[in-house]
C-alpha cells in the first residue's frame, strides 16, 4: 500500500510538471511575437510579460519603492497586487535582462510552486489519485504562468498541511504571507479558527496572531518606505471598474442606459467595490454560522465555500482566480464531472473573452457584440457552476488522511498552543 502511495505521488508530480510545462509553452510564445492580436489567438496573453513593460520593471525599478501612485497612469514602480508579489517580481527584475528572461525566471519560480502545492496536496489526500485534478487540471496549463497567483496557492496548501499537522501558528504564519501575496489565503482562515476553536472549546490565538504578524511584518517596510507606492495597489482594487468575467460588468451593461455616463465611470466603480463586500461577508457570516451548528467540523469544505462565495461575489474575477479552488477538489469529494463542468465552463469563458478583444478596437476583427454576448453566457454558466459546487460542498466529504492521536508530524503539535 505505501508503495502504491509513493507511486501515485511520483505520478502526480510528472503530471504536474508535465501541465506546468505545457502551460510554459502555451505563454512563452508571447514573449517571441509581436502583439497585434496574437496573444488573444493563441492564448499567451499574459500579465508577467505584460507588466515588465506596463510597470517599468525593465528599467530595474522596484514596486512600490519607486511608485507614484498617480491612479491615471499606473507608472515606473506601481504594482496592482499585494507586497510579497512585488517583492518575488522585483527580486526577479532586478538580476535578469529583457522580457522573455524574465517571463521565464517568474516561471521558474512559479513552477517551484505549483510542484510545492502538488506535492503538499499528495501528503494531505486521503485518496491521493484525486490529486489528478490539480495536476492534470486545465487551469494549470492555462493560468499557472498568466499572472503569479500560484505562489499564493502554494502558501495557502502550506497551511492547509500546517493546520492538519496541528501547527497552528506555522498554518497561521503561512496563511498571512499568502494573503500578503494575494489576499485569499486569508479568507479561508476563519474556516479553520472556526474548526480548531470548536475543537479546542477556546479561541485559536496563537493562529490568528501568526497570520496577522506576518501580514503585518511583509507590508511594513514598503509602507514605511513609500506610503504612496504602498497604496497603490489597494486604491487601484477599488476603484477600477468591474472586470468582464463578472456580473458586475454585465448589470452595467444592461442598466447603463438608465444613467448617465458620469455615474457608471465615477461611482459605480466604488459602489460595486462596497456592494461585493458586503455581499461577501453576509455570505460568509451565514456558512460559517451553518457550520458552526455542524456536529463534525469540516475545515477544508468550508474553506472551499468561503473562496466560492468570494467568486460569486467579487467585483473582479480574473482568469487565474480559478487557481485558487484547484486545490479543493483534491481534498473534497465532489463527483469528477463536477470538476470537468468547472473546467469546461471556465476555459469557454478563457476563449470567449479573447475572442471579444480579437473583435473590439483596436484590433476589431469580428462583432465584437455578438462576442460579448457569447461572453456573458459563458460568465453566467460559469456562475451556475460555482453555484452548484457549492451546494455540493455542503454535502461533500473531506478527503483528507488523519493523522494519529500523537502524530510526528513535521511541525509538533504543540505549535496549536
């Protein structure tokens, strides 16, 4: 039997890196061509080359520390995404020469942590074949090199494992440099101060005191450094519009009609910034309130149904978001169409927004009515989908391995206190 296990964990890994590599090829053409519509045919669009440019990074600034902030332009230095990011991203361009090299020493780096997230995900699964759908996954090969989400995925696996090992403050730790890298490792954890603190019968301090300190230690010196470059990135989330893959943007553009112009690019920008929240956190309050009256805990499934609500909700999805919820189909048990309509519907809104930019200005090779409209299908499908997962969530066991009553995990379980 062990040695099945380490056959199927062995196997997972070439998977994975069989996917990552895939989608290495998939993005690295980007880097070769000229952009006249060729990133959206043949989808290698993606932010890491695109930013090198878009940020000044080829002029080896480094985020936030040489930023503006002048919302209008985004120049030299600003960077759109939480701190640890800027810090790998501007680590990067700090030692390479020219966009491709330095596409492909992101990739090196994100592969690292997409193997980690693989690798972490065999250990944890209690059927470990179920691996199969991170590593063979879709999304893999077309988000893993699009923007630099897996470092956070990664994080966010390292606590997971941290928090069944019962090392709560390293699980703590590693949640808060997730969420300093991309904020939703921190939206699961309530899921598990929830589980550990009914287990327990006291609040899980030491956990929330580690994610908050580290959080907090990542974004000091770039706040004390440049306060302005700092909050580039949380004023540039919320005021930008509603990307295309949300409802948001499509009740624009059905309702714009009823207002004027002045009111959809100032407020509802803002409004939709607050309205997302709030519809998040009520969302939140009333799963973990149904979880809480649960006799059994259930971390991992409610963890999964806190990043699914924030999906449903956000005001911005973009295409590598669907990275985050990978993961979870490891460690849950949902019937494998699940994940193949997951799958399925998300890459059809992948093609469909790129075959809209093929047809609107400036490259206008289409309808790019027609191709907004098939678009917002594909968006609304895909909602009906998260939907459905999370219905299923709620009834779905964890595919998680116990460990014993005294575990040699790899973090002592006295961490928890």
């Amino acid at each position: 039997m062990e040695r099945t296990k380490k056959i199927t964990v062995s196997a997972a890994l070439a998977a994975t890196t069989l996917a990552l590599l895939g989608g290495l090829l998939l993005k690295d053409r980007c880097t070769t061509h000229q952009w006249d519509g060729y990133q959206y045919r043949t989808s290698c669009y993606n932010d890491v080359f695109a930013l090198y440019f878009f940020r000044g990074l080829q002029d080896r600034v480094f985020p936030y520390i040489h930023g503006d902030g002048v919302m209008d332009t985004g120049g030299d230095g600003d960077l759109e995404y939480p701190v640890v990011t800027g810090y790998f991203v501007g680590a990067i361009a700090q030692v390479v020469h020219g966009g491709q090299e330095f596409f492909r020493a992101n990739a090196a780096g994100l592969a690292a942590a997409g193997l980690a997230a693989a690798g972490l995900l065999a250990a944890l699964a209690r059927d470990r074949r179920r691996v199969f759908f991170f590593a063979l996954a879709p999304a893999v090969v077309l988000y893993a090199f699009h923007n630099w989400d897996l470092l956070a995925v990664a994080a966010m696996v390292g606590g997971l494992y941290a928090f069944r090992a019962r090392a709560d403050r390293t699980a703590g730790a590693l949640l808060g440099l997730g969420a300093a890298a991309k904020l939703f490792p921190g939206l699961i954890l309530p899921a598990l101060a929830l589980a550990r603190w009914r287990q327990r019968g006291r609040p899980p301090v030491g956990m929330i005191a580690w994610a908050a300190g580290i959080f907090a230690a990542a974004n000091l010196p770039v706040l004390l450094w440049n306060p302005t470059g700092w909050a580039f990135a949380w004023k540039f989330q919320s005021t930008r519009f509603p990307n295309f893959e949300t409802s948001w943007y499509f009740l624009y553009r059905h309702l714009s009609g009823l207002f004027g112009g002045s009111f959809w690019s100032d407020t509802y920008p803002r409004a939709t910034s607050v309205l997302s929240g709030l519809l998040f956190a009520a969302g939140a309050l009333l799963l973990l309130r149904a979880e809480a009256k649960r006799e059994h805990q259930r971390p991992y499934a409610a963890a999964f149904g806190l990043l699914v609500i924030f999906l449903l909700t956000a005001k911005v999805y973009s295409p590598q978001y669907s990275l985050w919820i990978l993961p979870f189909f490891v460690l849950l048990r949902m019937p494998w169409y699940a994940f193949a309509a997951f799958a399925v519907t998300d890459a059809a809104v992948w093609f469909a927004i790129s075959a809209y930019f093929l047809a609107a200005p400036p490259l206008s090779a289409g309808d790019p009515a027609l191709r907004l409209t098939l678009t917002e299908a594909a968006v609304w499908v895909r909602y009906a989908v998260l939907a459905w997962l999370l219905w299923l969530s709620r009834r779905a066991e964890e595919n998680v391995e116990d460990l014993p009553p005294q575990s040699n995990a790899v973090w002592p379980a006295r961490e928890a206190y």
